[in-house]
C-alpha cells in the first residue's frame, strides 16, 4: 500500500501528496483531491449564502430586546409586533437564513 502521509520535496517545496476524491482518509492526514471546480464551487457557496424563508428556528426572537416577535398561534408562525419594535435590527442580523429584511419605513 502506498503511503501518503509523508512530505515530498520538490525544489525548495515541501510537497504533501493528495489523496483521489474516492479513497477513505481513515488513518492518515494527507490532503484529498477537490472534488469541485471554481465555479462550481463558487455556485455552491452562493446557494448555502443566498437568503432563504424562515424556518422558524426562532433566534430572531431570542435576540429581540424589546419582545415583539411572537408566534402566532393559529398559524404557528412568526409575526412581529412593529407597535412595540424600535429597529434596532439585532432580528435580521442575528437571522442564520437571512429571512429578516430591514426596510426604511416612509
């Protein structure tokens, strides 16, 4: 069986082989293959980033100073009380789907 955990030195360069994508690393750390290319890299960061709709998980309320986002208990969804809200944005901010928009209110 061929090692990879050990260093090769190329030039001035000390070179770690790396693994194919398929084989198992159990018992080593030498560094796998990617399995993607840029931009299909790129397109699969955009789509674990893009905003998404909620999906309740309810950190908007655990941040929320002024107690405004309740659930709604016919529904079962979140709704926010703007008579009480400031803006302060910690909702939207905290958001981990980006489900929160902030818009100025004219």
């Amino acid at each position: 069986m061929e090692r990879f955990d050990t260093c090769q030195i190329i030039g001035d360069k000390r070179v770690r082989p790396k693994l194919p994508a398929a084989v198992e690393r159990v018992a080593t750390f030498a560094e796998a293959e990617p399995t993607l290319d840029l931009e299909a890299a790129k397109a699969e960061a955009q789509r674990c980033t893009v905003s998404s709709p909620c999906h309740y998980c309810e950190v908007c309320q655990l941040m929320c100073p002024d107690l405004c986002i309740l659930r709604d208990e016919e529904t079962n969804a979140l709704v926010f009380d703007l008579n009480y809200c400031k803006g302060c944005g910690l909702c939207a901010n905290y958001c981990p789907h980006g489900a929160i928009e902030m818009v100025l209110d004219e």
